[in-house]
C-alpha cells in the first residue's frame, strides 16, 4: 500500500471537506425552496377562498331602508307565487268542470240512446208475447173445434178418437195431418189409444209442453192410478156448442185477409196517383196529390203519412200544424222509418213546436243516417264539420259528406244537374234589380260563352237575363222569329226556374223551330233531349241523338262536338271510339265548352283512349268545375279524398264534396221557400229555410237570420227567441265567409240584440269584415268607433283612415263618409283650437247639455242639407 505525502493528505481533506459543506447547502436549499413553494401556495389558495366566500364580518351591513325594501321585494315575491299557484289551480278546476259537464252530457247521451233501445226491446217482446198468445189461441181454438165435432157424431165406442174403433184404423194419421194442411187451418194435437200406447209425459209444441199448459189450468187429479182422460174425453165448455165449423173459420179468415189485401192495394193506388201528380210541374196538380196522401195515409200506407207529416210541418200543401206532424212523425219513427227520424231530429235542434234538445237530435239523426237517409247524412256531415254538438271532425264529415254526394252524382246526367236557385233575401231587397244568382243552368253558361268571345247580342242577353222582364221580352222576340230568343226560351221550359214551369214539350217545340232555321245550338240541344230523353216529349233514340249532333258539330257547336264525343265514348248508337271521342271532346274544350273540358280529364284519368295522366285529368277537372259542373267536383273531390295524382287533403275534399251534395234534388225547397215567403207566408218560409239550414246551406241560414232579423210575425218561434236565434244563424252564415252575416254579427253585439252589449267583440268582427272580405260598412262602422273610442282607442286619423278606405271601396260609401269627414274635420278643429287655448271659453261649451247626446246626428244633417243646397245651386247655373 502506497502511503500519501502529509501535503497530500492535507489537500484530499480539504476537498472532501468542500464537497460535504457544498451537498449540505444544496439539499438544505433544496428543502428551503420547496418549503416556500408550499407556504406560498397556501397562501394563495388561501386569498382565493377569501375573494370567494368573504367571511360574514366583512359583508357590508344593510340600513334599514334597504332592509325594510328586501323584505317588500320578498313579499311580492310571495304573492307573485301565490296568485300564480290559484291561477294555476283555477284553470285545473276549470278543466276538470268541462271534463265533468263533457262527461255528464256524455252519459245523457248514452242514457238516451239506452232508453230507445230498451224501448225497441220491449216493443220487440210484446209484439213476440202477442204472437205467442195468439199463436195458443188459435191452437185452443182448433181443439175445441175438434172437439166439437165429435160430439156431433153419432153415440159409440171412441177409441183412438175416431168413431168405429179399430175398424177406421187404415186411415194413418198423417193423412189426417196433411188433410187439414190441404184444407188450409191448424192441425190438432194427435191422439193415443191408451188401450196400445201409453200416454206421453211430455210433448213439447211451438210455445213450450203442451201437458204443462193443461196441467196449468186444471186441478191435481184426484185418482192418480186410473187413466188420465185424452182431451177429447173432457167435458165440452160453455158455448162451444156455437163455436162455427172449421170451414167457416176458414172462410172468415180468408176474408180478412182479403179486405186486408184490397186495404193496401188501395193504398198503394192512391200513392201512387199522388206521386204521378206531385212530380207534375204544376203547383194546382201537386195540391191535388196530398188529397190522394191524406186518404192513402188513412190506411197506415207509410210514405204517405211521411208526405204528410212534413207537409203539416212545412205548411205549404196543407194547413201548417207542427203538432199534427210531430205526432205522426214520433209515430213512424218508432216503427223505424229513417224519414220520419230525420224530420224528429229537424224538430228537437230547432225547437220546433216543442223544447229544444240537441242531444235528442243527434240521436235521431244518427238513427236516420245508419237508414240509409240522405238528409241526415248531410246534416251530420255539416255538423262533424263544424263542430256543432259534436267535436269536430274533418274524417267524419268526409265520411258523411260522400255517402250523400255518391248519391247525388249517380242522379246527374252525363251533360250536367239541374238547375240551382239561390236567392238572398238581405240582396234581393239591397239590389232589387240583380236576380242573376237565380239562374245557374247552361243558359247563362252558353251566353256567358259566347259574351265572352266578344258577341254583342249574347252580351246583351246576358244582361236582360238578370232583369225581371227577360220572360216577356223573349216570348215576344220568339214570336217574331227570333232564332236566339227561341234557343233561349227553349233552354228555360227545358230546365225550369225563374217563374218557368219545367216543360219538355214547349221546350222541344222551341228548339225546333230553332233547328229548322238552321241554329246549331239548338240542333245540340235537340240531340241531347234526345240522348237522355225528356219524359213523355222524348223518347231516348240514339239515332236521332246522333243525327243532331253531327249536324251541330259540323258547323263548329262546341254543345255538339261535345255530345258527338259522349256518342263515341260509351257506343251509343255507333262502335265505341276512343280517339274519335278524345278528338271531339278536346274540340269542344278548346272553345271552353264545360262538358268537353270534363270529358278529357274522365279520360286522362281513366286512360280512356290515352295515357294515364293525372295531372291533366285535375287540369281539365279544374276547368270544368271554375263552371259549376257537379261531376266536376264531385271527382276533384274524389281525387282530393284519396290523394290520387295529389297530396290528399281532408278539408278540401270535404269543401267539394259539400258543394256535390248541396246540389242533390233537396234543393228544390230552396226555391219553395222562396216562394211562401214572396207570397206572404213567412212561417213555411222559416220552416223551409231553417231545415235547409240544418243542411248546411249558407244561403239557408242567412235567410233565416234575415226573416228573424226583419222582425216577421211567425208562431214558429217565440218573441223572445228570435234575436238570438237570428245570431246564431249570423254566425253560421259568417263561419262560411258571407261577408253580410259578419258585419251582422258586429251590429248584434255592438246594440246588444240577443247578447250582451261588447263594443271589444264587434269591433274584432268588424275588423274581419273589413280585412278578410273588404266590406265598406265595416270600415265605416271602424272609422266611427275609432272616432268616438268604442271597444278602442280614440283616434282620429285612424278614424280619417278607415272612411278613406269605405269610400275607396264602395262608391255607394261615399255620400256618408264626405258627411263623416266633414264632421270629423269639426271636431278635430275645435280640438285643435281648445288645445291651443284660443277662444277657450268658447270651445268648452257642453253641446250634448244644448243639443242633447245625438247632437252629431244633428250636426251631419244640417251639413247634409248644405250640400244638397249647393248640388242645387250648381244645377240651377248649368
């Protein structure tokens, strides 16, 4: 081992010594710095929580105000909650009151329809209780007859119960059986010889045993060993020693049965002369058919006493007696007769000689629209659609609505219905002159075609056809050989209406005068009288048809190119043609004739001859029914109800299927009810029109809400129903966008008539009036309230606004509104002058304590006067 030098070892200590000082200062740094790490990051930790939660010694304290104000604000807080809780707890109430009255009405309803059922079943098992007693009492009947008769034989031994013993034996008793079933009565119960065969315990008959109904009405036998005595054995009863033979029975049942026979068959008679009288187009004759209804109904006949039960309702062929009707119509309506339970539901939703009861209604009504009865139907369509006593249903309304329009469409011909007459009463008396909405039959379309193509003479026509002379003025034309006035005379006796009785014969004699002076329009209508035929005038002859019609098409009659097509469409009287029929068809539809426009889209939607097109099938639908054809709509209605080349809609569909079925023969009484009102008779008008409103019609309920509003003297309806059911028919009317009923309803509410006085709820309707139909009286009644602050603010200028607007709209507006302006302008300048402080005393004066409260109705005539002075004035300098 190799020692160190002491110098050296004195250096290797000292650098030992340096390296062990140097590691101690650099580890005790080391834990220094990481303990101020530590420190500084609780510290920091530290601040931060207190930035976060300061401690409640350095929140500021609150002065009392603010304390006095946080407790205010804690307590509206509370009743905030509070009122908010019991609103909250008022409308569940309120919710569950209507589920409860829902429900209540509900269980009526069903409560009703159980009593009617349980009614039927009880009528149902006395009428089988009745058949059953009499059924035991013929069968009663036949054994004492039979017993009867063996008495009066001779005296001898009785066995089998047939005289001579065994020695009649060789006669079965089958034959007997088949002899009296030969003879035509009731076969005896069969006999047993107790000597061979037992007696049986048991034999059961039609009604139940036969010895348990003798053993009923006899006493226990006293001898139970011995032989129970056969029933011919038993002793005959008081009188049936005068009971008459069966032959004679026989006889006199024959006979019933016979006078029954002739009662019916002379019921079926009259009915049927009735029937051959009413469809007559004279009123004189339809009267004389309810004297053969009267006596038919005489002998229950059914449909005559449905004839005359609505005609006492209606009071239009006999003497109106609502409670004649109702106990005729209650009658049949428990035997079941659809009609008769529609015209039961008519009674209680109009209340109608007797208490109102919606509830009875709608079950009448369902009653009679499972019977297949069209009416019904559409009335429940028309209140699934609106909602009226039953929550609303768009599918349910469709449902309805199509079974009556299937109907409806199945009646009209290929070529078009018949004629629709609708008159408003409220526009007849507005516009005496206008009666253009009376006629809607091809007449008007043929000159509306030809106006149209700029003939002056048609444009003319057209005109004249909207007067109350046009009759007189076309008879005296025809008669002088004009060619257009018998083509147009012809057309009326042809479809009927506006005062022209429905006449086939006159109608053919027209147009063939027409026709021999060369007119192709009524060589087209000649054709189509004969391709439908027209009662007893024209027999159907396709020939003939056929003949016509090319002679009209060949001189470019778009009625005959038309009718030449439906020849060639359906082969009648020549081989079916497509392309011949789509060639004629689409030369009709490009003069805009509307049988030719209907035909192409049957067939671009049938692929008739064509390729399937959907599209122009809804094109050329379209077309047909922007001219009121009723297949027009009714397949557009289709289309829409299944989605069919469209996106199916409900709403539409109903719309147009509504349109069909309003279109059906029950239009009829529109123009009945038209009648009796001209003539004086406003109670079978009320009846005619509310029935018809019941239906659907908005014409209908507007007429009703007219005749009610006019203030007419009817026994139908109490005084103190009549202004409210003038608003509820307003309302229905105005639900179906007729403007009048709309500003109605403002008028209703703003004096109070059948309701409260609400200036809020007549304004709004004035308002739709006013933006949704641009009626010129609702913006005038708008300006006015607007100007005195009724239901809304006072304001001027919106007043100045909505008078600008009433005298834009409608020139009859204006005479009134320069009045209203000049009034306005009055006030506002006594306004101005009074705020701008000149003259003060003078502007304050109370003119209503002067003139009373009307003093600007004072006012507005006193300018009115004034103006007609100076229209005077400048006349007299001209």
């Amino acid at each position: 081992m190799k020692l160190l030098r002491p110098h050296q070892a004195c250096l290797l200590a000292a650098v030992l010594f340096v390296s062990v000082t140097q590691g101690q200062d650099i580890i005790g740094g080391a834990q220094d710095d990481e303990t101020d790490d530590i420190n500084e990051n609780q510290q920091q930790g530290q601040q931060e929580k207190a930035q976060e939660e300061p401690p409640e010694m350095l929140r500021p304290r609150l002065t009392p105000e603010e304390e006095r104000f946080r407790e205010l604000q804690r307590q509206h807080y509370q009743e905030e909650q509070e009122r908010f809780v019991a609103k909250q707890t008022q409308a569940q109430r309120k919710v569950h009151n209507s589920e409860q009255d829902r429900h209540i009405v509900e269980q009526a309803q069903h409560k009703m329809h159980n009593s009617e059922q349980e009614r039927f079943v009880a009528d149902q098992v006395k009428a089988q209780q009745k058949m059953r007693d009499s059924a035991t009492q013929r069968q009663r009947e036949a054994m004492q007859r039979q017993r009867e008769a063996e008495e009066r034989t001779d005296e001898g031994s009785f066995v089998d119960g047939r005289e001579g013993g065994e020695d009649d034996a060789s006669i079965p008793e089958i034959g007997r059986s088949q002899e009296y079933y030969r003879k035509g009565i009731e076969v005896p119960m069969p006999q047993y010889n107790p000597a061979t065969t037992p007696m049986p315990q048991r034999q059961d008959g039609f009604f139940g045993s036969q010895t348990e109904q003798e053993d009923s009405t006899q006493p226990p036998d006293p001898h139970p060993l011995e032989e129970p005595p056969t029933p011919l054995e038993e002793p005959p009863t008081v009188g049936e020693s005068d009971m008459p033979p069966p032959e004679e029975v026989e006889e006199e049942m024959t006979v019933e049965r016979r006078e029954q026979l002739e009662k019916e068959k002379d019921a079926q008679r009259m009915y049927d002369e009735g029937m051959a009288l009413k469809n007559s187009s004279r009123k004189s004759e339809q009267k004389i058919a309810y004297t053969f209804f009267l006596e038919a109904a005489k002998l229950n006949h059914t449909e005559s006493l449905e004839l005359v039960g609505f005609a006492h309702l209606f009071g239009d062929y006999l003497q109106q007696n609502v409670t004649r009707s109702l106990e005729i119509l209650q009658d049949l309506a428990d035997k079941g007769s659809p009609k008769a339970q529609m015209g039961l539901g008519f009674i209680y939703a109009a209340g109608i000689g007797t208490n109102s009861s919606q509830a009875k209604a709608l079950v009448y009504y369902t009653f009679a629209a499972l019977g297949g009865d069209p009416l019904a139907q559409m009335t429940l369509g028309y209140r699934y659609w609106s909602g009226i006593g039953v929550a609303q249903s768009c599918e349910s309304a469709l449902t309805y609505y199509r079974m009556v329009s299937n109907k409806v469409a199945e009646e009209v011909s290929v070529s078009g219905g018949a004629a629709v007459q609708r008159v408003r009463l409220h526009d007849e008396v507005e516009n005496p002159g206008g009666n253009s909405a009376m006629l809607d039959d091809d007449l008007i379309q043929y000159y509306q075609f030809l106006a149209d193509k700029g003939d002056v003479q048609a444009q003319v026509r057209l005109y004249l056809l909207s007067n109350l002379l046009y009759i007189q003025y076309y008879q005296f034309l025809a008669g002088k050989g004009d060619v257009q006035a018998q083509v147009g005379l012809g057309q009326l006796n042809y479809q009927g209406g506006r005062g022209v009785e429905q006449n086939y014969g006159r109608a053919l004699d027209y147009f063939q005068q027409a026709a021999a002076a060369g007119n192709a329009n009524a060589m087209a209508f000649l054709g189509k009288m004969h391709s439908e035929g027209a009662g007893d005038a024209v027999k159907p002859d396709n020939n003939t048809a056929f003949q016509y019609f090319k002679k009209a098409a060949e001189q470019g009659n778009p009625v005959g190119q038309s009718g030449l097509g439906l020849m060639y469409m359906y082969g009648k009287g020549v081989e079916q043609d497509y392309s011949k029929a789509f060639k004629y068809f689409s030369q009709a539809a490009e003069q805009g004739w509307v049988d030719g426009q209907l035909q192409l889209g049957i067939m671009y939607y049938s692929g008739l001859g064509v390729r399937r097109d959907y599209k122009m099938a809804i094109k050329y639908f379209n077309l047909a029914s922007q001219s009121g054809h009723v297949l027009a709509f009714y397949n557009l209605a289709q289309m829409h109800a299944t989605g069919t080349g469209m996106m199916r809609s409900c709403h539409t569909a109903v719309e147009l299927f509504k349109n069909v079925a309003e279109r059906g023969r029950w239009s009829e009484l529109m123009m009945e009810a038209h009648n009796q009102y001209k003539d004086g008779n406003s109670n079978s008008a009320l009846v005619m029109y509310t029935l018809l409103a019941e239906l659907g019609y908005e014409v209908a309920q507007s007429n009703v809400a007219y005749i009610l509003d006019q203030g007419s003297r009817t026994h139908v309806v109490g005084q103190e129903e009549v202004y409210p059911r003038a608003l509820l028919h307003w309302g229905r009317a105005a639900a179906q966008g007729y403007t009048v009923a709309r500003v109605k309803l403002g008028d209703y509410h703003y004096y109070g008539y059948g309701t409260n006085i609400d200036y809020e709820i007549a304004a709004t309707h004035y308002r739709l009036a006013s933006e949704q139909q641009h009626n010129a009286q609702a913006m005038f009644n708008l300006g006015y309230m607007h100007e005195n602050g009724l239901g809304m603010k006072k304001d001027i200028h919106l007043a100045k606004r909505f008078y600008d607007m009433a005298a834009e709209t409608s020139t009859d507006a204006q005479v009134p509104v320069s009045l209203a302006l000049m009034k306005l302008g009055v006030l506002y300048g006594m306004e101005y002058l009074e705020q701008a402080g000149q003259s003060g005393q003078l502007w304050t004066v109370d003119l209503e304590g002067y003139f009373g409260a009307e003093w600007d109705i004072w006012l507005c005539t006193l300018l009115a006067l004034l103006l007609g002075l100076v229209v005077l004035y400048r006349r007299t300098q001209r």
